[in-house]
C-alpha cells in the first residue's frame, strides 16, 4: 500500500435519523395524572359548593324579604275600582304593621298602626288563608252607620273622593247583615226588633276593640265588613305600596298579559 492511500481521510460519519434528533416527549407518570385529576376534582367541588352556598343565600333573603319585608299580590276582583283594577300586581309592605314571625303568634314592632283611609291587606276572616284587600274606614271605639249609600263616622259625613257606585240600585238580603245586630247602638231607631239592614243604609255600629272595619271602593260590587264583619287587628298583613305591574285581562286573548300591559299604571302609588 502506498503512502498516498495510508493517508487518505477516514470516511465521513452518516447523519442520524431525523426522529433521533428531536427531544423524547416527557413522559407524565401515574402521579402527575392523578394530582391533576384530583385538582380537577377539586375545582369543580368548589364550583358546585360556591353555587349551593349563592343558593342557600339567595334562598334565605327571599324568605326573610317575604317574610318581613315586603310581598308581592295580585288583584282578582273589581271590589277596589277604581283604586285598584283587575289584574293590578302590588308591592304591599309587610313592615310597616309589624311583620309576622313565620310559625309563631308573635309580631315584629309596628313602624305605626293602621289609621283611617288606608289600604290593607288583611286575612279574610272567613277564611285566613285568602288575602282580601280594602279601605280601612273604621277604627276600634268608631260608631259607624249608612244612609243612601253615604257613610257616616261618629255622626260626620265622609267625603270619599276613591268611592265609586256602579249598581247603586241592586238589592240584598236583610239575612246578609243579621251579625250587625250584636253591635248596635241601642237606640229607638236602631233597635234589634225593628232593624232593617240593607247594603246601602245600615248601623249605627260600635267596632270592638282590636278590630277594624272595613269596605271596598268599589261600594256596590263589595264584599266587605257590611256583609261578614270586623277584622281582627291579628290578621292585618300589610299596606300596598304601588302597582309594580298591571295588564287588562282578556279572556279571549292567551297573552293579554304581554299585549294588554296597562303602561300608565306601572309605579303608581296606592292611596
């Protein structure tokens, strides 16, 4: 072998494979996987317990806001036309007479009593667990009577701008009124043999004590204390503040309640 061959260069090295040349993908072991997994599992029990805890909360505050607070009512008669129309929905303010505590006899301190001229909610006494709504017209220790359909407090005449008569004609039954016997004062005219009672003419009668008396602006489509007696003060729930929402109900209409909204009622305060 020559001198030229002995020297000649060693041959060149072949290139790896490209895929040899790439970094390996780390390998995530079996710890790594369940700490993420229990991470994960973490997150979403949190979630879930954030939400039940909003939940609970949101809960809680209806119940206290409802109980104490305020409630929302519906009218579904013309009785109070036209103070309150058919299909009016109210705020009334259950603080204002002192609340209720949920299952006991006891009530929160009244903000102030019932007076004369207000709208009240109230347990009708027949039967507590429907709400009627009506004017408080007659307080404990009043003596009140009608004539012609005009109402009489202590002897004075009262100018009830909210009354309107829409049957003045209509007859009762005299059987109707047969409780007011128990409450009259003992005159000649108003004796228990020769009392007459009708819708519009009727009294004079003494409300009791921690009792209220009351009747509809709506004086000839009422069903008020004339026909079935006082309100015990107990059974008072609370003053509507406004209507909040108020729709024209039509029978012929399903969704009078979005295209017969009354718009000019809407946050209109009750008086």
């Amino acid at each position: 072998m020559s001198e030229r061959e002995s020297a000649a260069p060693p041959p060149a090295a072949v290139a790896p494979a490209a895929e040899e040349m790439l970094p390996a993908a780390p390998r995530i072991s079996q710890h790594t996987r369940a700490e993420a997994l229990r991470r994960v599992n973490r997150t979403g029990a949190r979630w879930l317990w954030e939400w039940a805890k909003s939940f609970v909360i949101a809960v809680g505050l209806f119940v206290v806001v409802r109980a104490f607070l305020v409630q929302a009512f519906k009218i579904p008669s013309g009785s109070m036309e036209r103070t309150l129309l058919v299909g009016d929905f109210l705020i009334v303010n259950k603080l204002v007479y002192g609340a209720e505590v949920p299952f006991t006899e006891r009530r929160l301190p009244a903000v102030r009593q019932p007076q004369r001229g207000d709208v009240i909610v109230f347990q009708y006494p027949i039967e507590p667990e429907k709400d009627f709504v009506k004017r408080l017209v007659g307080m404990p220790g009043d003596t009140l009577e009608m004539h012609g359909g005009a109402l009489y407090v202590n002897g004075v005449a009262q100018r009830e701008r909210y009354v309107v008569h829409t049957d003045p004609e209509a007859s009762t039954s005299e059987e109707d009124f047969r409780w007011q016997r128990d409450y009259l004062v003992r005159t000649v005219e108003a004796s228990r043999s020769g009392y007459h009672p009708s819708r519009n003419n009727w009294g004079p009668l003494i409300v009791p004590a921690k009792s209220y008396f009351v009747l509809g602006d709506n004086r000839d489509n009422s069903l008020d204390s004339r026909y079935w007696g006082f309100v015990p003060d107990s059974l008072v729930r609370g003053q509507p503040l406004f209507v909040y929402y108020s729709y024209a109900p039509d029978s012929e209409q399903r969704f009078a309640w979005l295209t017969r909204i009354r718009w000019e009622r809407l946050g209109e305060q009750i008086r």
